[in-house]
C-alpha cells in the first residue's frame, strides 16, 4: 500500500512537471465550447445548443488525457524508469492504479471545468449537472486505461503516429462534432460500437434529467472502461515478464 501510495505521488510530479500539455488538454476543449457557442447564435441549428455539444467537447477533451499518459509510460519505458521499478514489489495491477489515479484527477478536473463553462455560457445550473459529471466517470476511466496499454504496448515515435489518429476518430465517432445519424449507416454503426458517442448520449440524457434512457448508454461505457482495465492489467502484465 505504501509504496503504490508513493507511486502515485511520484506520477503526479511528473504530470506537473509538463504543464502545457495540462493546459492543452483543458484549454482547447474550452475554447472549442466557447466557439460553438458564439456559432450557436448566428446558426438556429439544435447541435449548436449547449446543452447538446457540451458533453460531446467534453468526452473529446478526455482523449487528451489517453495520449497524455500513454506518453508519460513510453517515455518511463524509454529512460528505463519501469524497469527499474519492476524490482519493486508491485503487482501489474498496482502499476495500473498507480498511474490511474494520479491521472483521474486531472480528467475530473478537466470535465467540470467544461462543465463550468457551459454554464456560463448558458447551460441550466441544476442537480442533472452532477449526475452528468458522474455518468463520465467510467469514460475517464477508459481513457485513461486505454493510455495505459497504448503506453505500455507502442513507443515514443509511434505514439506520435497514433495521437492524431484517434484523437480525430474519437472526435468524429463520438458525435461531438456532428450527429452520428447523418454520417452514413456504415459509420453510424461503427459509432455505435464504440463508447464515445455513447458517453456523450449519456452525458446529454443526464442533462435533460432522462436519467432512464441514459442507463443503457452509461452500461455500454462501463462495459469498455472494465474491458481496458483488463486491458491495461494485461499489457503490464507483458511488461513485467519481457523485463523478468
């Protein structure tokens, strides 16, 4: 307990120690809600209503968060700082919790601050806020589990490759930036396999206090945030035998 206790802290330094990427992932998701915003007044269009796109800017924001701590662990494995902490007594799923909790902090943080902004920008300040805010938890939880096996399984270089690539994906298939229903069926059903444009369907229910219609949607993220959770207990768990 106590040395994964010091892991954690140890993770938090180095989240600290690279600001810009923490005003990144926080800013630019706010800057984009500010902007819909501003076009949701000269455009009578209902995807422009904050209380529609505010949820879709906020899942996209978490995806800044996978690619943040997949950095953080390829870099870890580049310096050799994982192997040498494989001599500790930790478990792969204590390295997971370690790296996960340092970092669910700053996705919370990323989500209510989001969600501040929207209400200054006109969303109802009322209790569905909250219950939005925690029917993205498993969404963070995923994102940050899926950062943990790109991480663990890609290096540096190609985590470059990759960022872009699924930031833009996430964004497109999570109905953030357009209806998924108007991108073609073919597209449409990819989306709706995946748990990003559920996670915003969630977060949308929950705001218009359809708590009932949302449970479906919260089930379908918890299933994928529990599947990278093994994921990224089994990706260490490879880790720790190839440097045995």
């Amino acid at each position: 307990m106590i040395a994964t206790t010091a892991f954690t802290a140890r993770n938090r330094k180095e989240i600290l120690r690279d600001p810009v990427s923490i005003i990144l992932g926080i800013g630019m998701p706010i800057s984009l809600l500010v902007m819909f915003s501003m076009i949701g007044k000269q455009v009578p269009n209902p995807s422009f209503r904050i209380e529609n796109f505010a949820p879709g800017m906020i899942v996209f924001a978490f995806t800044f968060v996978t690619m943040f701590i997949a950095t953080l662990i390829a870099n870890d494995r580049q310096n050799a700082l994982l192997l040498r902490l494989f001599a500790s007594p930790l478990t792969a799923t204590q390295y997971v919790w370690g790296y996960a909790s340092s970092l669910f902090s700053l996705a919370l943080l990323q989500g209510m601050a989001g969600f501040v902004v929207a209400a200054l920008l006109g969303l109802p300040l009322s209790i569905n806020i909250l219950v939005a805010i925690a029917v993205l938890i498993p969404t963070i939880f995923m994102s940050i589990f899926l950062g943990l096996v790109f991480g663990s399984l890609l290096g540096v270089r190609q985590l470059q490759g990759l960022s872009g690539l699924y930031i833009t994906v996430a964004a497109l298939l999570s109905g953030a930036w357009m209806p998924v229903e108007i991108m073609g069926s073919v597209l449409k059903t990819v989306a709706e396999l995946l748990p990003f444009t559920h996670a915003v369907t969630a977060a949308r229910f929950a705001l218009a206090g359809d708590w009932q219609t949302l449970l479906p949607h919260f089930l379908w993220t918890m299933g994928y945030a529990l599947l990278a959770g093994f994921l990224a207990v089994w990706a260490f768990q490879k880790l720790t035998r190839r440097n045995a």
